[in-house]
C-alpha cells in the first residue's frame, strides 16, 4: 500500500482552494457538502494557510501552484494540487456516494482514469438505497450494543440484519417497515452466537478465482486457518482485523498433526467464533477436508464446505490442455504420488489404460516411483505430458513433454513450487492441432 485511505472530518473547518474556475469549481462542491468553510483566492500569500485544515490547488499559474504546495507540506498541512502528483501530500480518490457510504477509490497515483472506471463499475454493483441500510444500522446502534455487548455476538447479528429482511426493506425504500423489522431481529436475536466453521476452497491462489461465496465469507470471517498452499494474494481478501492461525505444512514436516487442527477447528467454533478454514484449491480434493468436516460433525459443530477451483483445472485451464477430449480423453482421474510409507500405493492396470487423462497431485519427488508403476503396466514412454508449477497463478511455469522426458527433466526444472503432473493424449493437443482435428 503507497497511501494510507482515511477520511476527514471537516464540518466547520476552514479550506483553502487556490485558483478559479471549472475545475477549482468541481473541487470546491463536495468540500462544501461535506461541511467545510471555503476561502478561495487567486494569488498564494503565507497568510491563507492559517487555520486551515485542507489545501487545494486547481486553475491557478504554476508559481502560485508550487508556492501553495511548498509551504503548506513545509506547515504540515495536507495538501493536494489538482492533477500534480509530485506536488501532492495527498490524492484525492475517485469517489462514490451513497448517503453516509463513501466508497473512495486511489490507484496510488500511478492511473486516475483507472480509477474513475473502477468507480463506474462499482457504481454500478452498489445498490442506490445502500445508504439507507447505513442509516439504520446508524439509528440502532445504542441499542445494539446495549444488548448485544460482545463483539462476536453483535457482530453476527448485524450481519444477519444487513443481509435479511430489514436491509431489504431498506432497500426498496420502505425505511419505517425496515426499522420495525430490525428492531424485532433485535428482540429475539441470541446474544451467543453459535460459532460456525466454514471449509473454504481458496482456489490455486490468485484471488480472483476465488469463488464469490469464498469473498464474502473471508470478509467476515473471525477466524482464519490456513496453511501453505494458500497466496498472499488470496489472505489479502479476508477481513482486516480477522485473527490469522498458520497451521502450514510441508511435505514431511507437518507443523500441525492433522488431529490438532481439527481439535482446534472445535475449540474454536465452541468459543463462538466464524471461523474459515481456508484450502489451497479445493478442500476435498487431497486437502483433508473430508477428515476435518468428521471431527467437526462429531464434535456437533455446524460447518459448510464451500468448493474451490482444484489444481488440475487452474493448471490445465491456464496451460491451454483440455482434460476431456472428445474422441481422445473420455475421462479424467485425480491421482496422488503422496506415499504411505515411502510406498506408491496405486492401481496402476487402470492407469495405465489409454483414452484417459491423469491429474497427478504431489507428484514431483514420487515421479521415478510412478513413472516406473505405469510403464510396468503398459503405458507407452511416449505418453504426452506436462507438468505445471504455481498454476492458476501469474507465476505458472509449464514444462511439456512426454512420461520419460518430464520424469528426466523435471527434478532440474522444479523450483519447488506445488506441481502437478497432467498425463494423456489430450495433453499433447496444441490448440492449433485441435482445431484441425475437428475441423470435419
Ligand atoms: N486441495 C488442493 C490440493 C492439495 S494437495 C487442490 O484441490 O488443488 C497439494 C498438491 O496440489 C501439490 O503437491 C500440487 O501437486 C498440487 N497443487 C496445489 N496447488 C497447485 C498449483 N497452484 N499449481 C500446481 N499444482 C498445485
């Protein structure tokens, strides 16, 4: 982050506003609507900054525009110089209103028209009531507090209450029916809130291929379990204030047995907190998902799986490989190369078996073991490949191939981001060749 978003209070505050004309007219009007006093002049004398609690610049000569910016940051003063970022202490976003809900939109400086489209599309996304849910979560807010005092509790109810029938009401500019409606939420809402945990695909790691439902539950999540396969990019989207519990794992070196995450995805929920348990790709492809949800249904703890976008569709997705082919790849397996006991325990008759394509998950360091397994069973050595790092992300590096090539190249060609091994006819296709294939 370059610049630090705030928003100021100026009701009754002084502002200076250097120059005259359209555009140091455009500046000035939310200025005033937001409460502050303007003093406007043409020619910058040191006098005008006194008192004042804002500088802005805009359709006056370039001296006059230097002489404001130089003495306003030597005053510490904020101050800001209408398209002159270099002259700048600070930006002034785009903006989008609605009643008390500001959204405010900066790209650093480095593109405003940028980020006057940003604005547009959320424009378009805000519902033009939005204020109106503001307004009566702004008209409650005492008593809320007076009857929900724990963070957790009052925090779920709100989120029940902007999200059901009040803010619908709100929504559709029926403002007395919504305060009725939230006032009787408010009566009968449970002042503990029943902790739930939520199995959460983080897809393979860019954030937007994260699922909507994903967003929103990371956005309001209290807790967040995750571990290694997870991106920056896509921890980023959670809730600021979210309290963050690495429990990562690496091959060999698990820093958490499985039996205490899933001990501490109870004790959690218990304490009545929303809590994501956040998975690279999917959370029941090879992510022991399927363990986790056991304990926590023993454990009488509510929970819902939330699926993501597993590995071997980011991968072949990005790389341009169909897994299904018609006429070539009836069907598709997911294989993992993890062992048990240093053994590749495999049914590799039918994997070997043609008109297939292979997904083989965690298979870089087993690949001698499995490529030996297949041929055993019959699959030609010349079986196209491809093995693909870091896919689904900008990062993505692919190495293609074929069974024996991929085998010998990639423990040099690993730089031991997460891969996976794609195997099959399908995988030799380029999108040119498919297009001659079903051209008749
Ligand atoms: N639940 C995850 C898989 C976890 S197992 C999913 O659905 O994707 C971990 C293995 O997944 C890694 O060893 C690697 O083989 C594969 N993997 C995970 N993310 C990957 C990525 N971005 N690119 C390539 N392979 C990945």
């Amino acid at each position: 982050m370059r610049h630090y978003p705030a928003f100021l209070k100026l009701d009754g505050r002084t502002v200076l506003l250097l120059g005259s004309g359209e555009v140091a007219e455009r500046k000035a009007e939310p200025l005033k609507r937001a409460g502050a006093i303007i003093r406007q002049a043409d020619v910058f004398s040191p006098e005008l900054l006194d008192g004042i609690a804002l500088a802005l610049g805009a359709d006056a000569p370039e001296a006059e525009l230097h002489a404001l910016s130089e003495a306003a940051q030597a005053r510490g003063i904020p101050v800001n110089i209408v398209d002159r970022p270099e002259l700048c202490s600070f930006i002034s976003p785009a903006v989008i209103e609605r009643d008390d809900i500001t959204v405010a939109v900066s790209t650093g400086g480095a593109a405003p028209v940028l980020a006057r489209m940003l604005r547009q599309k959320i424009e378009a996304v805000l519902p033009p009531l939005i204020g109106r849910v503001a307004a009566l979560g702004a008209r409650f807010q005492a008593a809320v507090r007076a009857r929900l005092p724990a963070l957790p509790a009052r925090r779920a109810f709100l989120e029940r209450a902007f999200s059901g029938a009040p803010a619908e009401l709100a929504l559709a500019g029926r403002q007395e029916e919504a305060e009725a409606a939230f006032a009787t939420m408010l009566e009968s809402s449970e002042t503990r809130p029943a902790g739930m945990v939520f199995l959460v695909g983080g897809g393979p790691g860019a954030a937007d291929l994260l699922t909507l439902r994903a967003l929103r539950l990371l956005g309001e999540a209290d807790v967040i379990v995750h571990d290694r396969l997870v991106g920056e990019a896509v921890l980023d989207m959670a809730r600021r204030d979210a309290e963050r519990i690495y429990v990562g794992k690496l091959r060999a070196n698990h820093c958490m047995k499985q039996q205490d995450i899933n001990a501490l995805l109870v004790r959690l929920a218990l304490e009545g907190k929303r809590v994501v348990r956040l998975k690279g790709g999917d959370p029941f492809v090879f992510g022991r998902g399927g363990e986790e949800a056991a304990a926590l249904a023993r454990a009488g703890v509510a929970h819902e799986v939330v699926p993501g976008v597993t590995a071997a569709l980011a991968c072949a997705a990005q790389a341009g490989i169909p897994l299904t082919l018609r006429g070539v790849a009836r069907g598709l397996t997911f294989v993992t190369g993890h062992t048990q006991d240093g053994r590749l325990d495999l049914d590799f008759e039918a994997l070997a078996r043609p008109g297939q394509t292979l997904a083989v998950y965690m298979g870089v360091v087993t690949l001698p073991a499995l490529r030996a397994g297949l041929l055993a069973a019959g699959m030609p050595s010349d079986t196209p490949a491809a093995m693909i790092e870091r896919g689904g992300t900008p990062q993505q590096r692919t190495l293609r191939g074929n069974l024996t090539s991929i085998s010998n190249e990639a423990p040099e060609w690993t730089t031991g981001g997460p891969a996976l091994l794609l195997l099959g006819e399908a995988v030799a296709m380029t999108a040119g060749e498919r297009a001659l294939a079903y051209a008749a």
